[in-house]
C-alpha cells in the first residue's frame, strides 16, 4: 500500500476515534437564541436629571400665602385708620378717595399672593412664572421705596418734631427724639427686609433650572403663560398692572399731570381712562409679541415723561388739591409735609418710566419678526 494512503487511513481512524469519545449533547453548537442588546452594546449613560424641588415649592407657596394673609389683614386696619381719622379733631383727614385706594391696593396685593401661593403648592408652571415677575418688579419697587423712606423719613420726622414743640409750647424731650428714632429704624429695617431681601430670596429658589423642571414634571400641560418670552411677559404683566392702577386712581383721585397744568374732576377721569386703555392695548399686544405694541410704546412712553416733568415742575400742586375738594386742614396737613415741597414724586416718576422704557428697548430683539412669521424661542426658565 503506498504510504500516502497509510497517512490517509491513520488520520481517519483518529476522527473516527474522536466522534466516538464525544457524545453528540457534548458538541458545541452555536445557539439559536437572540443575545439581548446590552450584553453586546456597552450601555449609554443615561442623562442625569435634575433633582426634585417639590419641598422647596410648598414651603415658599406657603409663605406666599401667609403674606397674603398680611395683606389682607391690612384692609380692615385700613378701615380702622379711615374710621379713627373721623374722631380726630377737625375729622375727616382721610377722604374717601384714599381709603378706596389703600384698600383696593392691599386686597389686590392678597388676591395675587394667594393666587400665586396656592398654585406654587400645586406646582403649576403659570404659578412658577408669575412668582418669577413679581418677584423682579417686587425687588425693583421695593429698592427704590426703601432708597425713598431713608432719605425723606428723617424730614418728615423731624417737621413732626418742630411740630409737637409749636404747638405744645415747650421744648422736646430726649425721650421723644429718641422714640422717633427708634421707629424710623424699624420703619427702614422693615422696608429691606420685606420690599427687597424677601424678593430675592424668592428670585434666587425660582430661577433654578431644577424648580423649573419640577413645576414641568408635576405640570405637563403647557400654560398660558409659556406662549410668550418670559421677559416679554414680565413687560406686559407690569403694564396690566399700571392700568389697573391707573384706572383706581381715576376713580378715587382725579388729578391728572397734563403738560404743565393738573387737570381735575371728570376730564382727568377721562385722562387716566385713555392712558390706562393705551397700557392694556400694550401689554395685550406685548403679549402677542406684535411689533406694532412695541412702537406704540416707543412713542407714548416719552410723551408721558416729558407731561409729568413739566406738570410737577410748573403747576401749584396745593391749588390743584384745593380745587379737588380738600379741606383746610388736609391743605394744611399736606403743605406740612416735606415731601409735598421737595421733589420726590417727580423723581420716583421720571425714574420709573425711564426704566421702564429702558427694558422695553432692550425687548426690541423679540420683535424683530412680524407677527405672522415665526416667533422667538421661549426663553428657560
């Protein structure tokens, strides 16, 4: 036999072996079944999310709510205050106008605090964006109100003073002195603690992307308040605001700065109607990001300044008061007062409105589009 074949035999014999060693179950066969995908991809990583604030929200909902409790309890002390001022000497200091207003302002501010508390507990997103405006506008006021009582509350403190010493006859006590001081300290302190360390407290927790995108999770649906820019918003909340306010001052103090003149009665009512209707077209169309509101703005907004500059520079103040009504003794309370002299509500005016129109300005870039075309990216919370 040739020796190829040999080797061929002798390796068959050697296979045959082989088979006959392993039992077939033993023969490893590839398997039929499908490998799950993670065991063969390496797993992504998963993007962290950002932690819940849900306690966060109900406690400063809480606290929105206890200070519009505040507020509300300031209505009937109001009306303790009006209801006092009738027994005093000469009653009737207060006119019914200011009460009306002092009330009306404190029960908005409870209606809006409430409102806004209850949906921070609930987590709402239109609560989470509205605290957000406020606070800003809470903070800004409350500066310049604060900025206002220490530099005028020492005057007026010390006009009471000189006051009490004409009319008593006698020299003041240190005793006296030392209490006026001791409540003008309190005054100011207060003031901080409430019109601006509060607000930023609130500022800081709500502008967190984390409480944002908790109030997102716990609130799915999309809010009115998400169809706008969140700067544009806080614009036309602000305006909505002053014509609200406008209008309560049409109705219970009639006195309108027109062009260096004050006109009284009812053509200023007619005035503060025009102006407080113009603001709620504004802030509409703000709302709408409609580039005609934004001009409409633009253009009014200076005219109004250069009205109230001339107005409060020019016109007697103290005949425009006596021609509303005022009695002799509300004349003579007034025309005590430093602030009626000095020119502090001319200042909180014209700086108001030029910040005002300052940020309007600093919006334009929201209405670059048309209405029709397509509308700026919300901004994040």
């Amino acid at each position: 036999m040739p020796v190829h074949m040999l080797i061929r035999l002798g390796n068959s014999q050697r296979e045959d072996a082989l088979e006959n060693e392993l039992p077939p179950s033993d023969i490893p066969t590839p398997s039929t079944e499908s490998v799950p995908l993670t065991a063969v991809l390496t797993p992504l990583a998963e993007p962290a999310t950002l932690p819940d604030r849900s306690t966060g929200l109900v406690v400063f909902g809480v606290f929105q709510i206890i200070l519009g409790l505040m507020a509300a309890l300031m209505v009937p002390f109001a009306a303790l205050g009006a209801f006092m001022s009738r027994l005093a000497p000469g009653g009737g200091t207060m006119r019914p106008g200011q009460f009306v207003s002092g009330t009306a302002v404190y029960a908005f501010a409870a209606a809006v605090l409430l409102c806004l508390g209850i949906g921070s507990v609930q987590m709402r997103r239109w609560a989470h964006a509205l605290t957000l405006v406020l606070s800003w506008y809470w903070l800004f006021s409350g500066i310049l109100i604060t900025v206002l009582l220490t530099a005028v509350l020492p005057v007026t403190m010390r006009s009471i003073l000189n006051a009490q010493q004409n009319s008593a006859g006698a020299h003041a006590s240190p005793l006296s002195t030392g209490v006026m001081a001791v409540i003008l300290t309190i005054i100011i302190v207060f003031a901080a603690v409430f019109l601006v360390l509060v607000p930023i407290a609130f500022l800081v927790f709500y502008s967190r992307k984390d409480v944002a995108e908790t109030c997102r999770r716990r609130d799915p649906v999309v809010r009115w308040t998400e169809r706008t820019p969140l700067p544009v918003l806080g614009a036309s909340v602000v305006l909505a605001f002053q014509a609200l306010y406008l209008l309560l001052t049409g109705v219970t103090t009639p006195l309108f700065p027109f062009f260096g003149h004050y006109v009284y009665g009812a053509p200023a009512f007619g005035c503060f109607l025009v102006t407080a209707a113009l603001d709620a077209y504004i802030a509409i169309a703000l709302f709408h990001l409609k580039p005609a509101g934004w001009w409409v703005a633009m253009i009014t907004l200076p005219i109004r300044l250069i009205s109230m500059a001339l107005t409060y520079s020019r016109a007697d103040l103290m005949e425009a008061y006596s021609r509303m009504g005022f009695s002799q003794q509300q004349l003579q309370l007034l025309n005590s007062n430093p602030i009626t002299h000095s020119h502090v509500i001319l200042w909180w005016s014209l700086l108001s409105t030029v910040v005002l129109y300052l940020y309007l300005l600093w919006l334009k870039r929201y209405f670059r589009t048309s209405a029709r075309g397509p509308q700026p990216e919300m901004l994040p919370v």
